[in-house]
C-alpha cells in the first residue's frame, strides 16, 4: 500500500495523546465538515454530581446480570478497559476528580444475541456530543464498480487466464470491538465512566475504558486511522468497513 496524502494532521498526536470522546468532535479534513456546537468539558461535566447520584439510584439487579460481568470482564482481559473497580478503588484511581459516569445495560435482539450496551441517552453523554465530520461510507454496489472498472483495464487473455485460476469474493464481517483500539484521552475518559450493577458484589461497579463501542463519535475517531488516501494499481475490496483500498 502506497500512502500519498493524509489530510487529517491531528491524527499522531490524538494516538500519543488520546482522541477526543465526550463533547466537540473536530473536523479532520477527510470526511465533509458539517456545522456542530463546540462543547466543552467543563458542559459535560456541569452539574455531574446531581447526575451521578441520578444514575446510581437507578441501577438495580437484572435477569442479564451474569452476561454483563462476563462481558466487562472479558473486555478488562482484552486491556481496552480497567477492572471493574469498587466505588472506593474508582475514586483513588482518578484522584476524586469531577466524572460523568454512564449506564451498562443489555439488550437482547431478535435473533436471541445479547449485547452490551453503554447508554449515552440515559448518562447524557449523546446531547452533550457534537461532530464536525459527517461521515460518508461507501455504496454498497461500490466493490461490484471496483471490479468492473478492473475487469476493463484487463486484456481478454487476463480476464480469461483470472477467471481460470482465481475469482472475486466480498463479503462482510461485523467487529463490535474495532473501536476500543481507539485510544481515549484521560481527561475525556472522565467525561463517559462506565457504571453497573455487580451481581457478585451487589454494588455498583465502576470501569474505565477506551472509546465506547457504539459510540456517536467514536465512529469518526475510527474510521479516521482507515480512510487515508492512497494510490496503487489494483483494487482489494475489504469487508464491513465500506471502503476499497487500493494497493
């Protein structure tokens, strides 16, 4: 793969520093900008105590209980996370400061799959987030135009001498955890902790993660490390993520 250009200059330091997660996400310069409310984390963290007493009273025991400490443990082993952590261990851990804390739950889709899910509508996380990206993914015919425009390139004696030994495949494939490999700043780590009921313990648990999946911005912040623009030959069609490197 041959990078040409890269038009998004805050990309290294957001991996050494960590990119933004609550509040203003900025224009990166590789998706169309779209007019978005800058907010700061001073807003987010407006009135955070009141919240969090809020969202504490709320949590309770639930069927789905056992599920959601095997996945939060599993996403601790996996390193995009803290431990789950008791109120105490929490406080100490990012020295009393001011947080926003944000409700784990389960849902549970049709197919019967359950999922975790970090609720950004109950924890006040999605209104106090704007983004100046907006995103635009790929047509879904886009990998057939790909191989076309390939196919015409080609003489007959290739075409023929490729269909002989080889053949085009697309396909999909779903990543619930490509985002956690985003690094989150510190600071804005604060602004999105995760917050559950432990059955085990019967308290609340506390955990501090990287970019949350799902997440309204965490979207932007990934799909920036992928979506370089680069030069080559011919076109490798990759899968879920809508794009068509070419190498």
């Amino acid at each position: 793969m041959i990078l040409t250009s890269w038009a998004d200059t805050s990309l290294s330091y957001g991996l050494i520093r960590g990119l933004p997660a609550v509040g203003y996400a900025p224009a990166y310069g590789i998706f169309p900008q779209q007019p978005a409310e800058v907010i700061s984390m001073a807003d987010v963290l407006e009135v955070w105590q009141e919240h969090n007493q809020h969202i504490l009273n709320q949590l309770k025991a639930s069927k789905d209980d056992a599920f959601l400490l095997q996945q939060s443990m599993e996403d601790s082993r996996n390193g995009f996370c803290t431990p789950p952590l008791r109120r105490a261990e929490f406080l100490k851990l990012i020295g009393n400061k001011a947080h926003r804390l944000i409700p784990r739950c389960v849902i549970t889709q049709s197919s019967g799959k359950q999922r975790v899910i970090d609720n950004g509508d109950t924890g006040g996380q999605s209104a106090l987030s704007s983004d100046a990206n907006k995103l635009t993914l790929r047509s879904p015919v886009r990998p057939a135009q790909h191989i076309s425009l390939v196919m015409q390139r080609w003489s007959e004696e290739d075409v023929a001498e490729f269909c002989l030994h080889d053949a085009w495949e697309t396909g999909q494939e779903d990543l619930p955890s490509a985002y956690r490999y985003c690094p989150m700043s510190q600071q804005e780590s604060l602004g999105c902790v995760v917050v559950w009921f432990h059955h085990e313990w019967q308290t609340p648990a506390y955990q501090v993660y990287g970019l949350l999946f799902g997440w309204a911005s965490a979207g932007s912040h990934f799909l920036q490390q992928i979506f370089p623009t680069v030069g080559g030959v011919d076109p490798a069609i990759l899968p879920s993520f809508d794009i068509t490197v070419l190498r």
